[in-house]
C-alpha cells in the first residue's frame, strides 16, 4: 500500500502543501511524493473553511481516484472515483456501490493561518 509508514516518499509531518486559496471552495488538490522507485499520492478537499486529507487510492480497486486536481463531482458535495464511478462524502465515506460502506483513508493535514500542512 502506498500510505504505509514505511513508504519514504510519504511527506513528513510539518511540510507546507498550499495555501487553503489556491482551492476551490469546494474544491480538490492533488500531491504527489517520491523517493527513489515509491511514490505516495494524496489530495486535499476544501468545503469553507475546512480542509481534509486522503490518500489517493480508491479502497475497492486501489487506483488512484483522480487527476489534474479534480476528484469532486461538478456539484462538489461527492468525492467521485474516476474509474468507476464510485461516490464517497466529503469526509470519505463510500455511498454508492462498489464502494458502499468502505471509507478512503485520510492523510492527515491541517490548516494553520491560511496554509495546509501535513501533521
């Protein structure tokens, strides 16, 4: 799994992602980390003031949810698996088959005077 703690390429607690205004509201951002041959991908959703972090992978198939900063239905009230369709509540709850009942798997991040950072 690419999240795990032993995955190098995940980002240290403390690193600056974005400023919150650099997201739509509502809105998505996608990360991604390397090192060497591991990768770790996550995104941020922003819904007003509030910001939550995801690891990008869907938990039904593993893919990545997204591309190009886009992982919100247009409505922006559902993150949208793009390969399947599958439609999770801003806080990562799945709501729609196959992914009903599963949950995305948070990254930890917050926001601290208008900035996101990872914790």
């Amino acid at each position: 799994m690419r999240d795990g703690p032993d995955n190098p390429a995940k980002p240290a607690a403390g690193m600056r992602l974005c400023a919150v205004d650099e997201i739509a509201d509502p809105g998505s951002k996608g990360f991604r980390f390397r090192a060497e041959a591991r990768l770790f991908a996550g995104f941020v959703v922003r819904q007003g003031e509030a910001v939550r972090g995801f690891v990008d992978q869907c938990p039904h198939a593993g893919w990545p949810l997204g591309y190009d900063d886009r992982y919100l239905t247009r409505g922006g009230d559902h993150i949208l698996c793009a390969g399947h369709g599958a439609l999770f509540t801003l806080d990562g709850e799945g709501v729609t088959v196959p992914c009903l009942g599963q949950r995305l798997t948070a990254w930890p991040v917050e926001v601290r005077e208008g900035e996101v950072f990872t914790t």
